[in-house]
C-alpha cells in the first residue's frame, strides 16, 4: 500500500496545485474572452438577431416572435427578450432583471452591456419596418462556467481530480501488489501460481512484466517438477535393486549354512545402510529444494516427544541404555504448534537416536521439554547424551550433511551423517533453531527451540 | 498351500519372491499390470494379495480402491520406505497391513501368516465366544463379520473389525498399544510403527462420535487404547 499511497497522494497534490494556480489566473483571463466575445456578438449576431426579431414580430406576430427567440437560444445560449416602450413584446416571461434594462436601456436610448456573475446582459436598440423602436435585452449565459468561484465546484473538481489520482495510483500499485504475492506463494512452494488473469491482460509495460513473470514461473514450475521426478525416480530405482538383493539374500540364507551367516548379516546390514541413506538423501533434497510442500497441522508437540522417547528407550534397551523424559506432567494442550508431524517426528527422532547411538553401554539420554513464558511461546527439547561430546571448533559443522566428527567410531555405530542435517531444516521450515554444545560435565546437549501457537 | 496374488511390476522380484515363498507353503502367482491385476484379485482364487504402491498406470491406491469396492480379501501394501503419507493413505483405502519396501521375505511370510490366523480363526471363534458383540449404540456380529450403528451397517476392514472387536470386548478398560498390535495385526509392536495408531483413526472416522458428542475410542497416552461407554444416559 506504500506504493499507492505515495503516487496517490503525489497526483493529488499536484493536481491540487494546477487547479489552485488556475483559479487564481482564471478570473482575468474570463473577463477578457467574455469581453471579447460580447464585442464579436455586438458587431455582428447580436444586431442581426434583434433586427431579425423586430421584423418578425411586425410581420408574423408575437408567437412567430416567441418561436425565433427560442430558436436562437437554442443555437447560441442567448436567452433573448424583445420589448418596446410599454414592455416586453415577446410573451417569454423575461425576468425582473431583464425588464429594468430595458426600462433604462430604453430611457437613454443607448446600447449598453452589463457583466454580472453568471452571465453578460446586453441591450440593443433597433428599428422595425414601420420604424417603430424596440430593444432586444440578450443574457449571454454560461459562457465560462469556472468563471464563478464557489465552494461546491471547487470541491467538485477536486473530488474529480482525486478519483483520478486514486484509480491511476491503483492501477499502477495493484498488479505489482499481486505480482508481489504471487512470488510470495511460488517461494512457499506453490509453483503453479500465475498472475495471467490478473496482471497479463494488461497491454503496457506491467502487463508485459506480468507475462514475463509467468513464462518465469512456468520455467520454474517445469524445472522443479522435473526436479522432484527425478528424485523419486532415483530413489525408486535404487530401491528396487535393493529389494530384489534383500529377497535374494533370504534366499542365500535359506541355501546356505552356518558358515555363511555372519556374511550374510553383514550384507543385510550394508543394504539396510544404503536404504537408510537413499531415504535420507532424498529427504534432504527435498527440504532444501523447498519441494516438500509443509503440512499445516495442528501437531501436539508433547506427545510426540513422548512417543518418540518411547520409541528410542524401547531401541536403547538392546544396548542395556535408557532414554528418559522429563517434562511436564500434562503435556497434551500446552505444547501445541501448526506445522508438519512427521517432519517434526523424524527431525527429534534423529537428534534423539543420533544420542543413543553416541551413548556407552548401560548409559542414559536424558530429554528435557520446557515451554518458556513468552510471547509468542516457544518450547525447548534439549537432548543430552553421555557420550564423547564434540571438539568445540566442529561443533557448528555436525549440522553439514555428512559430517562426521570420527569417521572410524561413526562408521561403526551405523550413522550415515545425515540425520542431524535432516533436524535442522525441519527445524528451521518451523520457524525454530537448532544448536549443538558440549555439556560442562562431558556429552553432547543438542537443543531445539520452536515457535510455539499462542495459545 | 496359500495362494498369493502379487501385484508388482518388478518381474525379477516377483520371481525372486516365488523362489522365496514357494517352501513356505505359498504358490504365488505375478500379475504386473493395474488392470489385469484388479480383475485376477477378484476372481476369489486367492487367499490373500500383495500390493505395491508405485505401480505405473493405475497405480496401487487406485488398485486398493476397486479391490475394496467389491472384496473384503485381505491386502498388505508395499510402500516405499519413510512415505507416511502412503503409509496413512493405504491404511484409509483398507488396507490390512503394509511393509516398507525393501522388505525381508521373513517378514512378508511373517505378517500374511498373521493376517491368515486371524481371519481363519473369526469364524471359529478363538477369541469370541458370544456372537454378537454390543457397547452403547455399537452392534457387532463376530460370525457374520458385520458391524452396526443404530442400526446402519459400518464397512470396516478386516484389520479395522479386528481392532474393534478387542476393543469392544473390554470396553471401559485400557487395550495396551502391544496388545492390539498382537492381536489384530498378528504380530510384535515395534519401535517408530505407528499402523495401529492408523487403524484406531480410521475406527474413529468410521464410526463417528459418540451421542454425548465424545470419542468413542479414547487414547491413554504411552499405554493404549480404551472404548468408552456412554455413562448415565441408559443407552
């Protein structure tokens, strides 16, 4: 709305500022041409008109008269009155102002003109046929309408002049308005919006902006569908080999005998790794392409860490760990969030598991849900493991996709380094952070912090 | 012997699973084409059939759509690993279970073995001994396998009249998340599964609120599952 505003109100003043200097110029240059043109009148129409009159009035009579005298202000806006001495001849009803000029007029014998606001009066004395005398009282009217100032019209011209300012601001503000949301909604992920409809019918400059925005947009569009194809298409093709190497591989188990196993474990644990990866990988490019289209749900952020520390705890058993919560006792209302529940789910469930995974034998994960006192709220998921913790320099890097702190330790404890760079664009696709320090009593303490409804 | 329907249009894994399936006690039989395979799932010479979800063409919910218009024969989906959406989807249309692809053979044994006992033993009345099940204004048949509210017949699955009916049994006490998952899907709970979590969802869709307006199947967070009666209005 800046936008409009600052053309709307520019034109206006501007226009504000030509309409004052124009009144305050008018009145003398009107005086002059209706000076002008009485005297135009004067030399030639205004002497024919009442000679004209007089003749048909001594010829045809006062009807014949009447019909002439309207005729004539039909052609010139003259409103013209015939009298003679005893008064007005032509039956129009002339009014009082007009009978007083004549009487005076008609006195002096002379021809005279008389300018008052709203028109000019003229008196113009001639002879008939049989030479009798008549005067022929003209009001020459509307000849410049600014010409008298008031109130109304000035606020007339103005209200004009300010709707033209408001539909010019509005037709230049609007379609960059609507241009502006659409590119807000394409950078949301909604690629099919276009502004066709709205801005692309029109034919100047905008119009053609609005075009090119759309051929943009399609290219856009096209790109990031193929895009999204070939992710699925990868990670589609990459799975069906891995499926038919698990099928074949129970088969090879089946077949085999004792010898052979923990071979075959070892290859059931390499393509479980390679599927962990693939799914991983092809979330990840998800994300930072912007191509998940984000759910918005209502999402009870504690029963999903709930249920998520179940989960892992449940996980942590088979290496004798426990993963323990501490939050609130009543959990269901208080940490609610609009956003997507499986991206959330999979963002914790990493950092929790990345825990358990660093976590010794017999160790604990402790995760903590807080909810701070501001507004807007935010909730805070600390998880904190007793492992080895992380240098101080490297800390901000466990976020890089692929990192890894010890590549021989990682390796083993079944990681593929993705996990946590996962957390983090969920985390931030939510609006929150996501920060990663060592606990001043060894372990790493990885803390979440998301926007909470105002509730 | 078993006989399996296999809609996939992976020839070599169909192959592969054939091999697998066939000691087991399952004669398997391919099908990797939409159509052909609605039109072979309906011919009632299968015990049970075995989806995938990324079918060209019709594609597998479309599949699972026709399949249930006519046929209640039990169906598990192959989903691609970490999709929850198919995941919920599949569960929605009716399916009675699912497994992320790649998958281990054991397990696709494993769960059509479940599914199997489970839909063998209804009849039998394992665990029903009454015939007729009724809390509130819920009515269900356990030999005809038909449930009712006020008296309209609710189309459940099998997996979804399952889940019901345990829930039924002990109405007003708390069914354990393991306990259902046992029971109805016929195997262990495991870690990050949240099937049977979908299942209750549908149960609740399907059957609407209760007449005081509450849930009828209400959740006990970290435990399970319980149904609810209606107190004090008689019904």
């Amino acid at each position: 709305m800046r936008l409009f505003l600052k053309i709307f109100l520019t034109f206006l003043i501007a226009m504000g500022a030509v309409i004052t200097v124009t009144l305050a110029v008018t009145p003398t240059l009107g005086q002059g041409s209706m000076t002008a043109r009485w005297r135009r009148l004067e030399n030639g129409a205004l002497g024919v008109y009442a000679q004209t009159a007089a003749e048909i009035y001594e010829r045809d009579g006062a009807d014949a008269l009447d019909a002439y005298l309207i005729r004539v202000n039909g052609i010139a806006s003259i409103h013209a009155y015939l009298f003679d001495r005893s008064g007005e001849v032509s039956h129009l009803a002339a009014p009082a102002h007009a009978v007083e000029l004549a009487r005076s007029g008609g006195s002096s014998g002379e021809i005279k003109f008389q300018l008052r606001p709203t028109a000019m009066w003229t008196v113009r004395q001639v002879a008939g046929p049989s030479g009798h005398e008549y005067l022929l009282v003209s009001e020459i009217s509307k000849l410049l309408p600014a010409f008298s100032v008031s109130a109304t019209r000035v606020l007339s011209v103005c209200a004009v002049a300010a709707l033209i300012c408001f539909w010019l601001a509005r037709h230049v503000s609007r379609p960059i308005v609507q241009m502006r949301a659409a590119a807000l909604r394409i950078s949301e992920g909604h690629f099919s919006t276009r502004v066709g409809k709205s801005v692309g019918r029109r034919r100047d400059e905008i119009g053609d902006l609005g075009r090119d925005f759309d051929q943009m947009a399609g290219r856009l569009e096209t790109l990031v569908a193929a895009q999204q194809r070939l992710l699925a298409d990868i990670s589609h093709e990459l799975r069906s080999p891995l499926t038919r190497l698990n099928v074949a591989l129970a088969l090879a188990r089946r077949a085999s005998g004792d010898p052979a196993q923990p071979a075959l474990d070892r290859i059931e644990r390499e393509a479980e790794r390679l599927n962990t990866l693939i799914g991983q990988l092809s979330m990840l490019s998800l994300m930072e392409s912007g191509m998940i289209v984000r759910r918005r749900d209502s999402v009870a952020l504690g029963d999903l860490v709930r249920e998520v520390v179940d989960d892992a705890d449940f996980e942590a058993r088979s290496v004798h760990s426990t993963v323990r919560l501490d939050a609130p006792p009543d959990t269901s209302d208080a940490f609610t969030l609009t956003g997507d529940a499986e991206l959330l789910r999979s963002a914790i469930e990493n950092v929790i598991r990345n825990a358990v995974r660093y976590t010794p034998e017999n160790g604990q994960v402790s995760v903590t849900l807080t909810r701070s006192q501001t507004t807007p709220p935010e909730a805070f998921i600390h998880v904190r493991d007793h492992g080895p913790g992380i240098p101080e320099p490297l800390l901000k890097e466990v976020f890089q996709p692929f990192y890894r702190v010890d590549p021989s330790r990682d390796r083993q404890s079944g990681g593929v380094g993705l996990g946590l760079a996962i957390t983090e664009h969920a985390v931030h696709l939510h609006g929150g952070r996501v920060e990663a320090a060592n606990a001043s009593d060894g372990g790493l303490e990885v803390a979440i912090s998301l926007p909470l409804a105002a509730s | 012997m078993q006989r399996v329907l296999v809609i996939d249009d992976d020839v070599e894994l169909c192959e592969l699973v054939s091999e697998y399936l066939l000691p087991e006690g399952f004669l398997l039989e391919a099908v990797h084409d939409g159509v052909q395979g609605v039109s072979r799932a309906l011919s009632g010479e299968h015990d049970f059939v075995v989806l995938d979800v990324m079918l060209p063409g019709l594609g597998g919910f479309e599949i699972l759509r026709r399949i249930r218009a006519v046929s209640a024969i039990p169906v598990i989906m192959l989903t691609a690993r970490g999709d929850e959406i198919d995941l919920i989807m599949g569960l929605e249309i009716g399916a009675d279970d699912y497994l992320p692809k790649p998958f281990n053979p054991r397990e696709l044994v494993a769960r059509t073995r479940a599914i199997q006992r489970r839909v063998q033993a209804l009849p039998a009345g394992e665990v029903s001994q009454r015939p007729l099940l009724a809390v509130d204004d819920v009515e269900m048949d356990v030999q005809s396998m038909t449930v009712r509210r006020f008296g309209a017949a609710v189309d459940l699955t099998s997996v979804e009249f399952g889940v019901l009916e345990i829930l039924l049994q002990s109405a007003g006490s708390v069914v354990t998340r393991e306990h259902l998952v046992r029971k109805a899907l016929g195997r262990r709970l495991l870690p990050y599964d949240r099937s049977i979590d979908m299942h209750v969802s549908n149960l609740r869709r399907k059957l609407g609120a209760a007449r005081d307006g509450s849930e009828r199947i209400k959740t006990v967070r970290g435990v399970g599952y319980f149904y609810a009666r209606v107190v004090g209005n008689g019904g």
